[in-house]
C-alpha cells in the first residue's frame, strides 16, 4: 500500500469515529500523524496502523506529511465556520437546517484530487449548505412551475443551493438535473423568503405559470 493509500485509510478511519468540530477533526489527523511518524501504530489496531508497522520510515513519514496537508485542506476550505464534521447516510455530503446556523458535512465525501481533501469540492459543499442556512422552512407555494416543468419546494431550495456552487461534477444525477435550472441572487432572494410565487412569475418572463 502506497504512503498515500495509508494515509487515506488513517483518515478514513477517523472520519468514521467523528462527531464534532473541524478543529477536533484536524487536531485528532495531526495527532496520527505524529503517531505515524513516531512508528506508533499499537495505539490504534487497523488494517492500516498493521501495514504500517512494516513500513520503512520514509514511507511512514511520507504517509504522516499526507495526513498533514489534509488537516491544513480543512483549515483552508472550512475556516471561520462552526460546522459540525460527522459520518452521514450513503447518498448525502452535506446536510442543513433551514433558516439556522446548523451545518453538518461528511468528512469521506469531501475526499479526492490531488491530496486526501478536495478543498474545493469541501468548499462547494459547504456554500452550499450556507445557502439552505439562509432559506426559509415556510413558503407561500408549494410547487414552481418553470418553464412548463413543475418541481416541489425541495427542488427549488436544492436548485438555489447549488447555483451557488463552481463545479457540480460530483453531484448526483438528480441534482446535476436541478442545476440545469440557473438562479441569480434575485432568484435566491426569493427562494429564501419563500416566495415562490414571485420566483415562479420571475423565471417565466414575468408571467404567471397559469397564464
């Protein structure tokens, strides 16, 4: 197994047990590493603390450098928000309260590039999630019909979330589908007051869906 590939499993590993702060989550990555590069390995028995034990101080140090950078990776791409890191279901990176400052992300579903972290794809996630912050739960619609398409309050709320976004490669089939919707900061105006009615006149040229 490669430095790389270890260092992958050692994070993993913690992102499974994590249920908190990304400065306890970086700390705890910082702390393996100096584990790793001190050849402590019996602290934590896993599959890769035992390859570990087998490797030649090189790799090991190399593996504790990826840990490293991935530490710093969350610093750059979380920095200054209060958002808790913890294992979320299969299908779901990020998750939000609307209308509140809770924020919630998957540590494993930030992963990729270069490095252990995607810090863009953490930062697209985490804007994202500050978008549904900013939404209200109420809305004065159920349903926004654009374009003689009808979508559901949650898909309008996904839709405004995701305009916010750089890059939706990594995004799910159905929510690549809700990008092909474009909004603006007007239209994310409204979908944060819940007024979808406007939203819906708005995106139609300035008619009514019914009209």
């Amino acid at each position: 197994m490669a430095s790389h590939e270890h260092a992958q499993a050692l994070y993993d590993e913690v992102a499974d047990r994590h249920d908190g702060s990304v400065d306890a989550f970086k700390a705890r990555l910082i702390e393996r590493a100096r584990e790793v590069r001190q050849g402590i390995t019996k602290a934590t028995r896993s599959e890769a603390a035992d390859a570990l034990e087998y490797s030649s101080p090189e790799e090991r140090d190399e593996a504790a450098h990826v840990l490293e950078h991935a530490a710093e990776d969350l610093n750059q791409a979380f920095r200054g928000s209060s958002l808790t890191l913890k294992k979320l279901d299969d299908d779901v990176a990020g998750e939000a309260q609307l209308g509140t400052d809770v924020i919630r992300i998957d540590p494993k579903k930030i992963t990729g590039g270069d490095g252990v972290v995607d810090s863009e794809k953490a930062k697209d996630i985490l804007v994202h999630e500050q978008e549904h912050t900013r939404q209200s739960a109420q809305a004065d619609a159920e349903t926004v019909t654009i374009s003689a398409e009808t979508y559901d309050a949650r898909a309008i709320r996904e839709m405004a979330a995701i305009s916010r976004q750089k890059r939706i490669d990594f995004l799910s089939d159905e929510y690549r589908g809700f990008a092909r919707v474009t909004m603006d900061e007007q239209d994310r105006a409204l979908v944060r007051a819940g007024q979808f009615h406007d939203l819906e006149i708005r995106k139609n040229g300035g008619v009514p869906a019914a009209a």
